[in-house]
C-alpha cells in the first residue's frame, strides 16, 4: 500500500472523553471514529489491524475442527422468550418492534439461535459432536459505554457453541478450545493468561477467562510465574502459612495509641513490622434473618484486604455493621476494636492470623491498642479459621509451585461450559445409542475481537504512540523515502524495495507523500508500525538503508541486498 | 474440507414458502436457514459461498483504488434528521431506542455516516478524490420479504461512497467503478447486464444497474445482442419506424365485429395480422386540476402496450378514463373505441401507430370495427407523435447497432451519481484551489452481496439443483470414494489426490462418509460443485479415476496421473 492511495488521518490530540491509552492512541492514529456514545466507525487503519485478528482467529478456529456460519444480528422476541433471557436480560438487551409490531432483539449473543438451529437440524448422536463459529458484529446497551472500543456497545465478536452428547465429550472439546485460545494469542503476539474464572450471568458451570496482561486492565489477576498457574485476584486461594502458630513470648499490655486508628499508622507508632498486627471487621451475619445473629468479627492480618466473596461462601450473606451497632456491642467506635473479652462473639480468622501469636489489635477502647495478644491465653480459639483474604504477591501459589505475583489484565476470551442450561430450556435433544432421547450438553466459545485491538494497545505503548505485535500491525514495514519527488535515486530505490518486499508477501507501506521526515516518523511511530526503513541519498551512496525497530533505541545501516531476509527473518521470529 | 467434518444437512423436501428456485434449493442445500421472515441463518455451506463472493468483490473494489472501512450497523436517529431522511424513509427503517431513550436506526444503507466522516476529516481538495466502501450486514423492514434471501430484511451489501471536488472526476470515478463491477461479475461467472436506471429513491442523476440474466428475474429487461445497449423495459426507447407511412389503399368501411374486443380477437376474426390493428386507450389528463381536459385518446399498434411512465412523461399527470366517462363521451363501451369522428378529441399516437395506414379500429359503436382507417383522410392528424409504449423483441435497438432481445433479470448490484444530494444536506464542505469553500459531490455504489448467491442459482440449476460457477461453489471439487470404508485402494487413492488438489490450492471436498454412491451423487450436485471425481476400485485396477463436470452429460475416465492437471486446467478456463 501506498500512503497516497490509503487514507491517514492521524490527530495531535487525542479527545477529550478518551480516559484509556489505547482509546486516546486509536482516535489519534485515526483507527476509530465515534459515531454515538459506545458505537465507532472502523476507520481503514484501523480495520486492516482488525482483519488480522479476525484472520488468525478464523485459522485456528477451523484448524481446531470449529465449522464457521453466520447468524442474523437481529433475532425475533420469542427464542429469547423460550430462554427466559426476555425478561433476565435486563435493559443491556437492545429490543425493537419490526413494522408489523413483532418483538425483536439486536443479537448480544446467539446461544439462543444456535440452539434453535441445531434443534432443527441435529436428531443423532451420530451427528454429534458440533461446533459452530461466526465473527459476528453484537450490540450491548452498555450503561456507560466508555474507553472507546474497549467497552463499546457495537462490537465484533467471535462466537462458537459446541454441542455434544455427553459431558465427558464437553470437557473434550473445552479443552481443544482452552488449547486453541492459547495458540490465538500466541499467535497474535500478547503477553496473556488463561485464569479460571467465576462464570457470571451467562450460566453453566466451568469457564476461563483469558486476560491479556496490561497496567491498565480492568480486571487484579494473581499468577505464579512459576507454572501456569493465575486467577482473579478474587478467586485464588491465599493458603495457610507453612509454620504453625508459635507459642506466646510476650504478656499482653495496654498502649496508648492516640489518633492511630489504621494497622499502618499503629505499626509505625510503635515502630513494629505491619504484619505484626490485626485488624478486625465487625459484621453482622444473616442480617435479614427475623433474629440476626450478634456483632459478629472477622480478624485479617494488618496488610491483608478482606475478600467478600470468600467471607461470603464461609458465612453466608453479611453485611458490614454500622457504627452505632458497633458502639453498641462493643462501646468503641471503630478502629480500636479487638477479639480481647468479647464474651461469646463469633471470631472468624483468617488463615494467615490464625498462625499469628503475640499480636497488636485494638483495645476496645478509643486511643487504645493491645500488644502481645495471643489466641487461647488472651482470646477465645477462632470459631472458625478460613481464607477469608484476598492474596497479595509473595504469597505462596496454591499449586504449590512458587510465589504468587499480582498484575492487570484485559478479558479477550472467555471459555464456558454451559452444560445443559440452554439446551433444556430450548428442548435441543438427541436420540443417543439406544434410541433414547437426550439433552445436548453444551459449549460455548467467545473472543472479543474489537477489544483485542485495544487490548493490543493498552499491552503496547510508548511515549511515541503505538506499538503493535508484527502479526496484527497495519502494514508490517514501511518505507520512508527522504525525497521521494526530489531524488530520482531516492525514488527508484525505494519503488524497487517497495516491490520486492510486496512480491515477498511482506505487508509494507511506502509513504510516498513527500511530507518533512520528522511528520512521517512521527506518524509510522504513532500507528505503530514495527519496523522502518529509511531510504536516502546519503546511505544509497554507500549502497545502505537505513533500519529501525519500533522498540529499538538505534537504527542502524544495512546493506541494500541484505535488507528483504534481514526483514522476513524479523517478521519471521516474531510469529 | 472433509464430509466427516463438515456439516452437510440438505433436504429431500424444499419448504412449502419457497416460491423461486433459488429459494427453493438454498433450503434445499443446506445453505440457509430461516429465523424469522427474511431473516436467515447462512449455514457453513451457504457462508462459503458467501465469502467467496466477498473475497472477489472485496480484491476488485481495492484494486481499484477504494479504501475498506466498516461503520456501524446501528446508528443514531440525528444524522438521518439532518439528512431528511427519519421522515422520508418509511417503515422500512427499522428503528429503536436505547435504553436512555435516544433513537436509533439499524442501518439499511450508509450515505448520512459516511457523510459524517468525511465532513469531519477532509477539508481540503488535496484530500480529494476519495471512496470508502465497506462489506457490511444492512437491515430493511420489507413489508413482505420473500424468495428468501433475494429479498430479505437482513442481508450483506458492499456499499461504497465516493467523494470528489469536481462533476468531472466524480464522473471518472462512476466510469472506474462501471467497469470495477463489469469486472467483478465476470469473475464471478455470471451472465450478467449493466442497464441504465432510473434513479428510484436513493436520490441524484445518473445511474446504471447491474442484473444478473435470469428468467424469473423481476425486472424485464431489454438488450441488444450487438451492442453494450441494455435498459429496464419500461426505460428502453421505441424508435420510429424506418419507412414513412404508405399512402392509404383502402376505403375505411365498418364490419361487424360480434364479441370481439380485444384487437387479436378483431385481427383473427377478420383473418388480418395484429399488426394491422390499432388499439385505443382512454385517459383523463391532469385529472387533479379544477377544469380537467376532455377524455383523449392513446393509440397504440395492436401487439404493443403502453409505458405509462413515457406516456407521463409526454402528457404530464393523467389517468385512465372510467367505463362510465368512456360511455359518456363517446356513447360507446370499451373493447370498440376508435380514433374516427371524435370531433377535437386530443389524439396521441405512438410512433409505430403515425406509420400505419389502412389500419384496423374500433368504431365507437358495440359490435363494430372500421377497416382501411387512415390518418388525414378519415381520422384527424395526431395531436401528438411520441414515443408511449414498451419495446418488443425485434424492436431497432436505440443505439441503431441491431434488434433488442428481451429478457429478466435479478438486480444485484447499483452505480449512482448522486451529486450534492447527502453532502448539501450534512454540509460536507472542502476548501478548493482557491481556498473557496464548496460543496462535495458524491457517488454511490452497492452490490448485494448476499443477492448475488440467490441470483446465480436463479441462472445456474437444473433438476438435479444448483450449477454453480466455480468461482463460487462452495467447494471446486468433489472427490467421492467408492467404498472408502471397504477398500484401502480406494481410501489411499482417495487421499492421495485430496492431499494433491489440497496442495496445489484447489477447494476440494472428500466425501468420506460412507454413504451410498447414489446419495452421495445426488447431494454433490444438489449443493453444486462444478467437478466430480469418483475413486473407485474397477477404475483405480487400470490407474483411471471417472470424471463429470456437473453440466456434462456423461462421465470420462481419466489416467491417475494427468487428473490434477485436467482440474487445474478447467478451473483456470473458468476464471
């Protein structure tokens, strides 16, 4: 491609609204134009990234034995009805009346029309297994769509559904899929994890989510770089420390602690490690109970953070207790509360608190701490010790395999088994071996394909603008002539690279606008393409060209015959 | 591809709604399968031959020199008020709100977004000319969708904008894109017309369609077997005859005509070719206005009817006169109207008509015709000669290079030039030489991407199903082993030449199912592959394969060795 034949439009500014890097760099680089709030037109730079991710998820979508379709974006009310979805959905579900007054949706998913076509079309087990796939454009009436294509409300999705008729089948092909997720990214050259995952409101039971890592994401994950191990920071188990409770050493005395009401700001004040105390979170549990049970407490080490979803499964519902509640249980007001003489109180413990003797807690008195508190002597045995905390890095990783790490990550993929939710409610059945009838057992299958552009973006970024993976890049190679109307040599040889990289099936842009260097730089840097060559009269006259990586500090000087392998065996390690 | 991994399900039956062929036998293949009204679900056997229309659509349109982008398929209501088009549209503009109760459109063409676009990012004559086009799912709520999806409601269309600074280049451009599309459905195998249009509703001057010739087309078309000349029937120009009208020969005499009324019942009762018989119609012209004209006539030859829109064009607004104003003015019914004794009566006459003489009519009395009637002598001279019917098989072709053919055709693709129209309406404004601010004008260009597959099944089937050209099949070759189960010979020399026209690029299907030979047969001509190989073991005993070309009447057997070439060579005469 050349630039005079292309459409370029790079900003100096990115917009106002755009809140996230890749959102600022693709409205600067001219990827994306807004057309309503969460709904973008593809400009052609930004497409052509776009189609390449597409490309690579159709191969391996094909080579892993998935057969590609393609559903309607608009689907009539009634299958929706038949899902219970119509009304479960919520306002996210973008509804129309066609002219003669039919209800009907804007696709958000299509677990719902796959199910009504393989129902139709699918009687045998002989016919099973299945996997259908489309790349399909889905409508979301986000409430606040935002960080441009990132959480926009018209996306393109891949989307595949497996039927089956077992469950051991489904695990099967979760696993080619688990299998082939992690070629796609692979592929398109991220940095990412598969993390299991809580399976949300799409239903079923078993799913990952695969997360490409980047400082921005939305979501914590907690990884062990020492196998493959990673989570939702929510979801991973924080294990009971190696060494067991010590026995007491110190007597439990009380300090004066004026104003300190934090674990941090106590441990300074008394010049001791913040993992030396306790904090505790006074709750009250089965709180819509006719008799809610007492105050109850739950003891988390200084510099842990309570997981309620963990608390949660231990507990049941609880909610937090209000302050008059607590100074009426305990006649302090928070921030001084401790486990020392609370009568008959349930005192829930975490794990790593559990192991802890000779510990500071508050006092139960304002301005007051304890220290050298020790379970059995100055508090009653835990009623319960658990995992009640999120994990922090360091930690060790539950599968016993290293340390744990803490990072950022952006969901793209995202593997369910939905079992037989669907399939029961559509009546998608099947005759088995015996004649007898059955319920399908299902799969589905999605990547986010918009979002992994953005993703892409968030993951690879400089001060200068973008930097893409050579596989999704717009063009693999551009070529900047210095001169292009003024030298004839700088012309010709840029045309004959030009042509020989083309005829090589390299994917290359020749900007052949006679802009001032410094504009056309600054704008292949921006658009992210990862390698760049300069041609000019001065290199041509020592028969050189001049290279430079997107990453690399330097360019350097190559010979003008070495440049074509020099480049494909660049763009070659890079896949 | 494989059988065993494909998802085959063609039917014995085709549905009872299906009432055009192609609709009929894509149901029938396999290929679709319907959702809700003219909404369809493109099977992997349709989606292939969907894609493969794509793709050449997609090489040519960038080939010529269009950028690819995609917008939004839902859109917000504010640009099409600005363009008018909210109220203008109808009910065919699917409408909805979102969930804050703003108004959106699910796009069934793009000028208002494009428009946007490009008013927001060019501003310069520099920037000019430009064409974005994109491969996008449209949706219009057809009051009554029907042939599947021919006319459906939900369907994919390239659609492609171009803007220029001048009339001229935009007229360049129109040129470039007439032959980008003669090229495009050549490749595609088609026999195809471009046939200048009348505009319709989409607005602006200047327009050709391109149909794909097909006898149960909707559209009638007229062409010149001789020339490029071809026109909707209703468009296309009756020329006047060559020779001038004979002196009269005859003396007007009245004959009784009982019962007859129509003018080949008249010219088979008096044993006179039709074509010596003149019909009259009827009309009332400007019948809105507070003094209506008096009741005129139309005359027509005998085996010609009239083009209402050229008579409109003539004559203004009119209408056909009621049986009881017939009765009134001329105290005759009609079925025995005539031109003769009508006192100041306007009569129009259609050129073929001017150059009769001694022509047959109706005598303005029931029963009775006049015979020997001429202009001057017994009928006044006409009002007005023009052209006021449809062309006729044997017609002069317009362009005066040989006689006009009729037949129908299927519209499937559209050029339009249509000026200021969108951009007057969304100021899309450029600066030019002079730094002058002017309006854009702007060309449009569609193809029905999803039609194109309905309308090659209405030009290629036969009783056995689809004759599809090879460039859209949804596989090139078939290779049906005789017996893969049974013999090794047969699966190994199955597989071997699977892996040899895999390799040299050739899209082959094996059928390694196991079916029976004659169910096998009768799918891979129902879903229409073009060649056919059979592996059987009496052939592969003397190193031969049998060969059928879908449109052959018999089978060959060709040696092992020389069938990838044979293929290879029949494919590329194809394309």
């Amino acid at each position: 491609m050349r630039t005079s034949r292309f459409f370029l439009a790079t900003l100096k500014e990115a917009p106002s609204d755009a809140e996230v890097i890749s959102h600022q760099l693709m409205v600067r680089a001219g990827m994306i134009k807004r057309l309503a709030g969460g709904i973008y037109t593809w400009m052609p730079l930004g497409l052509r990234v776009l189609r390449k991710v597409e490309r690579v998820v159709r191969e391996e979508m094909d080579r892993a034995g998935a057969i590609e379709l393609s559903m309607p974006a608009v689907q009539p009310a009634e299958l929706w009805q038949e899902s219970g979805r119509w009304e479960k959905y919520g306002p996210e579900l973008l509804r129309c009346k066609d002219r003669h007054q039919r209800d009907f949706v804007i696709g958000p998913t299509h677990e719902e029309v796959i199910t009504d076509v393989v129902r139709k079309d699918v009687k045998s087990y002989r016919q099973l297994p299945l996997h259908f796939y489309q790349v399909q454009v889905k409508f979301r009436d986000e409430i606040r769509p935002r960080f441009g294509i990132m959480r926009g409300r018209e996306f393109l999705m891949k989307d595949g559904y497996s039927f089956h008729s077992s469950f051991a089948d489904l695990q099967r092909e979760y696993r080619n899929m688990f299998e082939t997720y992690t070629r796609i990214f692979t592929r398109l050259g991220l940095k990412f994890r598969a993390v299991a995952a809580d399976t949300g409101s799409i239903g079923g039971t078993g799913s990952h989510e695969f997360h490409v890592l980047a400082d921005s994401g939305e979501d914590a994950l907690a990884y062990c770089p020492d196998s493959d191990f990673a989570a939702n920071v929510e979801l991973a188990e924080a294990l009971a420390p190696a060494a067991a409770r010590p026995p007491a050493a110190e007597s439990m005395q009380k300090v004066a602690t004026p104003g300190r009401i934090t674990c941090a700001d106590v441990a300074e004040f008394l010049g001791l490690p913040l993992i030396r105390t306790v904090k505790v979170i006074a709750v009250v549990v089965d709180p819509e109970a006719e008799k809610p049970g007492p105050l109850a407490m739950i003891l988390l080490r200084g510099d842990h953070n309570l997981n309620e979803v963990k608390a949660a499964k231990q507990l049941g519902e609880f909610r937090f207790a209000r302050e008059d509640e607590i100074i009426g249980a305990l006649g302090c007001q928070p921030g001084y509360l401790g486990p020392v003489a609370v009568g008959e109180r349930p005192i829930y413990v975490d794990r790593s608190v559990a192991a802890m003797a000779d510990f500071v807690c508050g006092a139960n008195e304002a301005g007051y701490h304890l220290t050298g508190v020790n379970f059995g002597r100055d508090v009653a045995e835990p009623t319960l010790v658990a995992d009640f905390r999120n994990v922090v890095a360091g930690d060790p990783s539950p599968d016993g395999k290293g340390q744990l790490e803490l990072c950022r990550g952006v969901e793209v993929g995202h593997i369910f088994q939905l079992r037989t939710k669907y399939a029961e409610a559509l009546k998608c059945s099947f005759l088995d071996e015996g004649g007898q009838s059955k319920i399908m057992e299902m799969g589905c299958y999605g990547i986010g394909v918009t979002r992994i552009v953005g993703a892409a973006i968030e993951q690879g970024h400089d001060q200068r603008g973008i930097c893409f993976p050579a596989a999704i890049a717009p063009f693999e190679v551009c070529i900047v002539p210095m001169g292009y109307a003024k030298s004839e040599t700088v012309k010709a040889a840029a045309e004959t690279l030009y042509a020989e990289l083309s005829t090589a099936g390299i994917d290359v842009l020749l900007d052949d606008r006679n802009e001032r260097p410094g504009v056309m730089f600054a704008e292949m840097e921006l658009i992210g393409i990862p390698h760049r060559v300069v041609v000019g009269d001065r290199g041509l006259a020592e028969g050189k060209l001049e290279y430079k990586g997107r990453g690399d500090a330097e360019s350097q000087m190559l010979p003008l015959a070495e440049i074509g392998a020099f480049l494909k065996a660049r763009l070659c390690a890079a896949s």
